[in-house]
C-alpha cells in the first residue's frame, strides 16, 4: 500500500508493507514470507534466475527504463575477477521520494533483492550507496543487515548454500552527481563523485577497475516477488513495453501526495484526480511534470490522456524518468519554478564538463534576469540555443537534463515569460 | 531540554491513513541504540554525522571511533575507498572538516592533502567551517517550492535570527538552502541536524525553533494528522477507498 494514503486501484507488490512496522524485523520479514524467493534462487542456477528477471520485462526503475535481466546479463562469467553489484540509493531527483520508503519499512526486501541478484551475477560483494541524507533510514537498513548477517542471510554462507556474499552499507555526502552511475562508482572509490566516459561500461570495467552492475533501489526491490511468482505473473499488469508495477511518488498540489504503487500505463489523469483526490481547492491544472525535474512539463491538455507508461509518457512529449508526478496549479509561477530547478543543475553539476558548467551557469542567470523583469525576448532565443547545446555534449546527461524543462516551459507557457519580460507581470503569489 | 518529548506536527511526514507513532516511523525503537564502536562492520559507516554535540580538537581516531574506523577500512579494496567514510567519521567527532582534519584523513588513509582537500569539498555535506549547534537546512526545490518552502526558509531565518549561511550569535543555529530532501511527498522537508522534519508550515518555525533552544512548550499533537489544520492544504476525504486493514 502506499504511503501515506493508499487507493483501492493499487497493486503493492514493493509497497505491501509500507506502514508496517512489524516488517522492518527480521521475524516480522520472514513472517510475510520473506526470504522465500532467496531459497528458491539459491535452488536455481544463477542462469535461471537472470531467465526469470529477463521474462518478466523488468526495467531499470532509476530513471533510464534499461531492461534489467538484459543488464544483468552483460556481466562477463569469468570470475578471475572480483564482481560488484552497486545499489543505487542516492534518491536526488527532485520530485522522487520513493526510495526512502523502501528503506525504512522493507529494509529486508531490499537486502533481499540485493543477495538473489548479486547470486546471479556473481558478485560477492554488494554496495548500498545511500544518500548521505537518509540518516535515519540508513541506519534503518543498517540495522537490518546487522540482523541478516546474525541470521546466516549474509557472509561467507548464504543460508547454507556455499555462496560468499557481503552486503556494505555506505553513505553518500551530499551530491546529486552521485546518483549518475558513473559518478557513483567515483565517490564509492573515494574520489570526487565525478562520471566516467562510456565506454568502457561498468560491466566491464566499473567500480575498482571491476566488472559492476549498478541498480536502483526499487529495481531490487522488485526482483523478490518476480522470483517468487515468475516472469510471466509480473506481466499481467502493465503494458507490453512497460510491464509490472512501479512506484508513483506524486508531490505539488495535489490533495494527498505521496507514493502510489501503480500499473504501468495508468492514466495520469486518474492519478491526480481520483488516486490524489484530485488538485488543492480544485483548482485546475497548468502543468505537470511526470519525471522528475529533468523532464519536459505536459500542459494541462496533454496531460489529459498521457499514460504513465514508459512510451507512453514519450508520446505525450515527455519522458516517464523514475515515475516522480510534480502537479502544478495554476497559481504556479512557471519561470520561477524553472529558475529554481536550473539553479538546483548549476549548483550540482560537477564542472568536469565545459557545455554543463558554464551553460547551467547561464542558463541560471539568464532565467534569474527575466524574472527580475530585466529580460529581453532574445533572451528566449538564447535559453534555447544555450540548451541545445548542452544536448549529447558532456560525459554525463546532468547537462543534458536542463534542456527538457527549460525549452518546454518556453514552448508552452511562452505568454509567461513575455509577460514577465514585457511588463513585469507575474502569475502566482510567488 | 524540554520534559515531554517534542512533536512536531510534520516530525516523520504525514502519516496520512496509517495510525502511527513517531518512533513507528522513525524506526527509533528498531534501530536502538547504536554502540560507537559500530555493530558489525558491513554497517560501521551509516553513523549520523551531523550532531548537536561537536568537539573541533578531538583527536581522529581515539577508542571506540578508532575501532569503528578499522572495521571501515575492512569493507573495501582500497583504502582510497574509505575516504567518504572517514570524513564522515571525522564529522561526526569533530563538527566540521577543517583543513587539518583533511590533512589527518589523509595522512591515515597514506593519502595526499590536496587530494583528499579536493574531494572534501566536493561534497555539501562537510561542513568546511564550524555550523551552530542546529544545522537547518530547509528544501526550497520544486515540490516544497510549490507548496511554500521560501516562505519557511524566510521564517527559520526570521526567528533563529541569522542571515542565510551565517552562525547566530549564541552559536545555536545555522540556516542554509537546501536542494531536494527526496521528501517531497511531505513539503516542506526541513533537515536538522540528522533528521527530517517534514510537512513544515510556517506557522510550526517558531515552535520548533523554540524546542531546538531547550524552551519549547512541550506541545504534542494528535498522532494522526486528519486535521484539515495541520497541513497547508485541506484533505481530501476518501472517494472511492476501501476500509483499510488495521
């Protein structure tokens, strides 16, 4: 169920247990039948298991969409080398809270997700990278892995099977560059938390110079209840591209924000309306950003039918990214809202990369002029051009992120902007 | 320290639907009480290390940290690798990483200065200068931005005093900016210190910013927050919901 509020047209398979404290213990896990799909793992081939992972047509819950069986089984066999998996629980996104949830009330499904597929890949060592952040819900998983290597769960003897797997619970320090892949493996290694060229890919050469697979949080998280029913039974819900269930973290103006566990392909409409009992004083919609900040706005219109579907929210013009619903009323101050969110790239971006560190810069001070009423129409012209080339440009897609917002606030609420620019009018009480 | 534990309304989100304490969904009570030595050594780095009690002149590592710091350097391949881990450490003793404490880290971990100088500050979460006592560091991105996060920001500043970055006087707070919590279902996400203070309106600033001082009024509210007047905005009743499961 979700948390805070729950809706009779979810599907918690990840979520079943949020709110219940009972299911952060150990016996409490095993109660609800936890550790059931490890033993059943372990009784596979780890061949098996990645078979099992493919079929369902999980994909990467992080923001990308890459199918995770597929991803898995990039991992060379050869184990001349050490393995790594990395968990990815530096949540940064703004609009993504999901993540948090999964660690403080299912810490063991995680862990869980954690042991079958580092058996699959084989890889002995698995690093849950949280932001640093989540103090408390760090020390939640903390515990619990504690508790499972009291239990036999984790360490040298896998519940008995001969298998060596460790589990490391790391804490990040504060940077969203940290939950790019690349940029993790850096800060786990100690460095700055810089992204790497690709290639080479982590699979190859990842963290420590060996093969890795890096994962979200709420891809592993799937992972137990897919072994446990199988591949096929993932798919009765979603769509063929998008199968499964994902985690749908609403926030704005909404009358219940929270996370919502969802089919894939749920009308977004729906979401705001009838799970989120619709908008704050039933004001209507101007906007919705469906992904997190680094994704195109939907207009009120094209919100009406977008599917929250991978393609779906592609057709509608945007992408679904990690699923992060921002509602905004129209009260909303769009540039504002713009500007601060290209403020939020200038201060993260790494600076490795000329186009993002200079043109987040910019973008961020051009942004900030208009609304000061210091604007001019060319400097619409400007954002664009500056935008475009802070597409395909840079090692990472930080830089890349600022473009969707920025250029579909300009396209669709370009009235916003001129006023501003022409006579200083502001919408909103912002 | 005031006698009846503090409530803010917003202390662990708005629990919505759910009938739940604090320590319920904090997981205080499952978590207990951590030994400084550090438990077992895959969780030795997932300390809290932003505190209200600082020691600047702490020696690195002494005792039970030191033990805690070589059950870190047991978890990696490298000892590069335990840098993150060791400034976390560093912060958690010390309060902030000063350039000294980056020379200490370094000498540890057989690394150079200007190394382990470059990566520090990389990150915003090592404080590179000494902070109050409270560390407030209030979100203002977009889903708190949406729901009134400036107004928040401006009201901590107002009634702690302070300018936006800047010390108090009596060394009790320090209020910055912050980019997103991932606590957006629960604007505004306010962190201080090593924890979340969540559904923040301006009207509760003073009451927390009074119990942060040790004067609070000891006010605790319902531990379900139906209250139409808790949250900025109105709840909605439930539509089309099934009785949920108690």
């Amino acid at each position: 169920m979700g948390y805070p509020y729950s809706h009779e047209k979810e599907v918690p398979i990840i979520s079943e247990h949020f709110g219940d404290p009972e299911a952060r213990t150990l016996e409490g896990w095993k109660a609800r039948g936890g550790y059931e799909a490890l033993k059943k793992a372990l009784d596979m081939s780890p061949e098996d298991v990645v078979e099992i992972v493919k079929a369902s047509g999980l994909r990467g819950r992080g923001g990308a969409g890459f199918p995770t069986g597929l991803k898995w089984s990039f991992m060379p066999k050869d184990k001349a080398k050490p393995h790594y998996l990395l968990c990815n629980a530096d949540e940064s996104e703004p609009g993504t809270f999901k993540d948090r949830e999964v660690l403080r009330w299912v810490p063991h499904l995680l862990i869980e997700g954690c042991v079958i597929a580092a058996y699959a890949m084989g890889a002995e060592h698995v690093y849950i990278y949280c932001r640093g952040e989540f103090f408390e819900a760090t020390q939640v998983l903390a515990k619990a892995v504690e508790d499972a290597y009291a239990d036999g769960i984790l360490g040298d003897d896998v519940l008995g099977s001969g298998q060596k797997i460790d589990v490391t619970v790391f804490a990040g320090a504060g940077a969203y560059i940290c939950g790019e892949e690349t940029g993790l493996m850096s800060s786990l290694e100690g460095r700055r938390g810089e992204p790497r060229v690709k290639p080479p890919f982590p699979a190859a050469v990842g963290a420590f110079g060996m093969p890795t697979t890096i994962n979200n949080v709420e891809t592993l998280a799937a992972i137990p209840p897919i072994v446990r029913n199988g591949g096929e039974w993932y798919r009765q819900w979603g769509t063929e591209e998008s199968p499964g269930t994902k985690l749908f973290c609403v926030s704005g103006h909404v009358n219940r924000p929270g996370n919502y566990e969802l089919p894939l392909g749920f009308p977004l409409k729906d979401l705001i309306y009838e799970v989120c009992c619709g908008m704050v004083e039933d004001r209507p919609l101007k906007a919705v950003i469906p992904g997190g900040s680094s994704v195109a706005l939907l207009s009120a219109e094209e919100a009406e039918n977008c599917s929250l579907s991978y393609e779906g929210v592609i057709e509608a013009g945007s992408m679904l990214g990690c699923a992060s619903v921002i509602v905004m009323d129209e009260t909303t101050d769009i540039v504002h809202q713009v500007a601060r969110m290209a403020s939020f790239y200038a201060h993260e971006s790494c600076g490795q990369c000329t186009p993002c560190r200079e043109g987040t810069a910019w973008v961020t001070t051009i942004l900030k002029r208009i609304e000061d009423g210091r604007g001019t129409e060319d400097d619409l012209d400007t954002l664009v051009e500056v935008t475009d080339q802070m597409i395909g440009t840079t090692i990472c897609v930080l830089s890349d992120s600022v473009a969707p917002p920025v250029q579909s606030s300009i396209e669709k609420f370009r009235d916003e902007y001129l006023a501003l620019i022409r006579r200083g009018e502001r919408v909103g009480a912002a | 320290m005031s006698k009846i534990p503090f409530r803010n309304p917003g202390w662990a989100g708005n629990v919505g639907e759910y009938k739940l304490t604090e320590e319920q969904v904090r997981g205080i009570d499952f978590v207990g009480v951590r030994p400084l030595e550090g438990g077992h050594a895959a969780a030795a780095s997932t300390y809290p290390f932003m505190l209200e009690a600082k020691d600047p002149g702490a020696p690195l590592f002494e005792g039970p940290y030191q033990t805690r710091f070589e059950k870190i350097l047991t978890r990696y391949p490298t000892k590069q690798a335990a840098l993150l881990p060791a400034l976390n450490l560093a912060q958690e003793v010390r309060g902030y990483i000063s350039p000294e404490t980056m020379d200490r880290v370094a000498q540890l971990l057989e690394l150079s200065s200007a190394y382990v100088r470059g990566v520090a500050t990389f990150y915003t979460m090592y404080n590179k200068r000494p902070v109050g006592r409270h560390l407030v560091q209030v979100c203002t991105n977009i889903s708190c931005n949406l729901c009134g996060a400036q107004d928040v920001l401006e009201a901590f500043l107002k009634h702690t005093n302070t300018e936006m970055g800047e010390t108090s006087l009596d060394r009790a707070f320090t209020v910055i900016e912050a980019e997103c919590l991932a606590g957006c279902g629960f604007p505004t996400c306010v962190q201080i210190n090593s924890r979340y203070y969540e559904n923040v309106t301006v009207a509760e600033v003073p009451r927390i910013v009074a119990h942060l001082r040790g004067n609070g009024d000891g006010f605790v509210p319902p531990d379900n927050r139906d209250d139409a007047t808790h949250t900025k905005f109105a709840v909605a009743p439930p539509s089309t919901r099934t009785e949920s499961e108690e």
